[in-house]
C-alpha cells in the first residue's frame, strides 16, 4: 500500500508541480528584507549598470539617489523589523533566535574530519564510510481520517523533504485527497505491527556542538525522515503521552519533552529549593551529570522490556519495535552523501517518537538515588543538603548506585 502510495505521489509531482529557477541574489535574503526594500536595491543596481555603460553626469546624479534610496530603505527597514523581534520576543522566540543566529559570523559548513586513526578524511565522505508497572495497558490504537486530516493542517511546509522525497508543502496542499489513502495505511500499519522500510531510512545531518571540529564525536546526528512517518509517530506519540499521563506513569523528576514542563521550569523549582536549604542554614552539595550520546546509546531490548512494564503491549510495541528495527542512515555533509549503514541501537534524534522513548527509557533514573534528582531529559541535577558527613558520602553513594546500575541509566 505504502509502494503504491508512494510511486504515485512522486509520479503527480514529477508531472505537474513546475519547477523555476531562483535568482541567485535572493536565494537567502536577510530576515529583515522586505518588498519594497528588494525594489530599492535592485533599482540601485540597475542605476549602477546604467552609469557604468554611460559615464555621464545625469545617469551618475540617478544613481546616487537611487543608492541613497537604498541605503535609507535598509535603514529603516532593519529597523523597523529588530522593533518587530524585540516587540515579540515573548511571545515568539524562535523569531528572536533566528534573528540572532543570522547575526552570527562564525556559521560554516562541515570542514574536514578526523578519521579513527588520526589521519583527515577529506570533504566529500568517500574515505570515512563505515560499514513502576501499570495495571492498565495500551495494546492498541484507533485511527480515524479525522486525526490524520488534522495531523495534515499542522504540516510545517517550510521544512525539508525526508529521504522519499515527498515534501510536507505537496502533502500540505492535496492534504484533502491523501487523508483517507494514508489513514488505511496507518491502521494497517498499526494493526500488523510493521513499518514500511522507506520509513525506517534517515539523513543525517551533523550539527556541531563544541570541542574541536576536526571530532566527528563533537557533532549532534540530526536525523531527516520521512514526513508521512513523522505524522504517524505523531498520532502514536499522542497516544503514548495520553496513556502514561493519564496512569501518572512518568516520574515527577522530569522536565524533558513534557507539556506544561520546560528547561525553565526545573531552574525556577530548584532555584527555590536551594534558597529555601540556604536560608535555613543548611549547605549542600550538587552534582550536574550528562549522558554522553544519551539518545544513540539506549538498547533497544532493555527499552521495549520498559515499554512492556509500563503497560505498552500488543500491536503498539509491535509498531515500535518494527519502527526501531533494521533502520539504515546515511550522512550528508555540504551536498556530499556517504553510504548507507545499518543502525543497530538508539533512538533516531529528529524523529518524533524518540524524545518520547528516551523518556520512558530514562524514567527509572531516580530511583536508584536517594536524594533530589531533577531531569530534563538526559541532563541530571543530584543534590541534597549537607548537615553532616554521613549525608555527604550518601551522595557519593548516589554516585556509585548511578555508575552501577548502567542499564537504568542508559551508558
């Protein structure tokens, strides 16, 4: 079903979604840019070309009040837009964080990487190929069209295609017409616990994060996947949270990927708690852990062996086992694509369901410490007050139980 889904979808947008050339200059123009400010420059530009092939003093007075027009028009409307940014920014931070990273003078693409054996690998990857239980339970979902025409209506159509080449603009646009075709899909999906393999299949894209360049460990594997199992995982991720929100399944520890929750939130909590141990005199000690590789590291049985636990049976664990079972990835750095490989453990970052799996992975951290522990996904805050040196080495104890006990904790 999925194949003949597929095959004529790409068909229809080979045949009739037209494709034009950009021009150049305006490929990525500044956020700030608007229509009557793109006029003004291309105006000056064509006063320019004019001057240059004339050399006379009219085309010259022209084009220096066209360029001043320009230069006004940039002006103001910079202005105008960080008036905008500034305006919203508590109520739209993403704008805000766009606006500021595009400000950033250090962005670059990938550069060279460094191989195992300490040699370089070049640009374009050819040499760095790689060959608390419930007793209530989730055994099954129910589909209707309504949830996946809905599902649709949210499609962000301004992000990328996933590696089967159907982009969330096209699904968006003849949303009305593929709602039914992909609600069958979905159900029998679910119903027979497999996922089609175009699915299982992810770009990944490296986001650096700190330490030297020359790492390849020193990046964030971002992986691009399918949009149509995007929206699939969605609906079985609605389900998910709805099931373990509704049982209280999750530990109150954590802050990570939960609604109403944020990185914020912990600060705020703990902030509080510190002051209130400071204030009655009481000192204390706190340790700030992070998980290396947290997400790429989680062992797929001991995880469905949680799921299973916590009440997750039937045709849904059926569904995430296929899901995480027989993946494949490739990198793709600065347009230059490597060979596919086999994933053989973790959860996909970028996916939809994996924040959510990592969670339900993770969710038994806290038990295995006897102090405050607080989550926000695989960053962790242990501490406790400090009144006497048996409680000072609880926390080294703490420490051990964590380094111990590696299966709970995921390394």
């Amino acid at each position: 079903m999925w194949k003949c889904f597929s095959s004529v979808m790409s068909d229809n947008i080979d045949r009739f979604i037209p494709k034009k050339k950009t021009d150049r200059k305006f490929i990525s123009p500044p956020l700030w840019m608007d229509r009557a400010t793109k006029s003004a420059i291309v105006k000056k530009r064509k006063s320019w070309k004019k001057y240059k092939y004339s050399r006379n003093n009219l085309s010259y007075v022209k084009y220096v009040k066209d360029r001043n027009e320009c230069t006004n028009a940039v002006k103001n409307a910079k202005l105008s837009f960080e008036q905008k940014v500034a305006l919203e920014s508590k109520t739209n931070v993403k704008s805000f964080w766009n606006y500021v990273n595009s400000k950033l003078k250090t962005r670059s693409g990938i550069g060279t990487l460094e191989k195992p054996d300490g040699t370089l690998a070049s640009k374009d990857l050819k040499d760095y190929d790689t060959n608390s239980v419930s007793n209530n339970f989730l055994n099954d979902i129910n589909i209707c069209q309504e949830d996946v025409l809905k599902k649709l209506n949210k499609l962000k159509t301004d992000k990328s295609a996933g590696p089967d080449g159907l982009h969330p603009k096209v699904l968006y646009e003849v949303r009305n017409a593929i709602c039914y075709p992909l609600f069958l899909i979905f159900n029998k999906s679910i119903i027979e616990g497999k996922v089609p393999d175009d699915w299982k299949n992810a770009i990944v894209s490296p986001i650096f994060k700190k330490g030297q360049k020359l790492k390849p460990g020193n990046y964030r594997p971002v992986s691009l996947t399918s949009v149509v199992c995007k929206i699939c995982e969605s609906i079985i991720r609605d389900n998910i949270m709805k099931f373990i929100l509704t049982n209280n399944l999750h530990t109150s520890s954590q802050y990570g990927f939960r609604p109403g929750r944020s990185c914020v939130t912990q600060l705020l909590e703990v902030l509080d708690e510190w002051s209130e141990l400071i204030d009655s005199g009481f000192p204390l000690d706190s340790i700030f852990l992070d998980f290396s590789k947290a997400f790429d590291t989680v062992p797929h049985q001991r995880l469905f062996l949680k799921l299973e636990k916590l009440g997750i049976k039937g045709c849904i664990l059926n569904w995430i086992k296929s899901f995480l079972s027989g993946r494949k990835q490739c990198v793709r750095i600065n347009n230059t694509t490597s060979t596919w490989s086999d994933v053989v453990s973790g959860v996909p970052q970028g996916s939809v369901l994996g924040p959510v799996l990592f969670l339900i992975f993770i969710n038994d951290l806290p038990d295995v410490v006897e102090g405050i522990v607080k989550v926000f996904a695989d960053d962790c805050k242990v501490y406790s007050k400090v009144s006497s040196d048996y409680e000072r080495c609880k926390l080294q104890e703490n420490l051990d139980r964590l380094c111990v006990n590696g299966q709970i904790c995921g390394n």
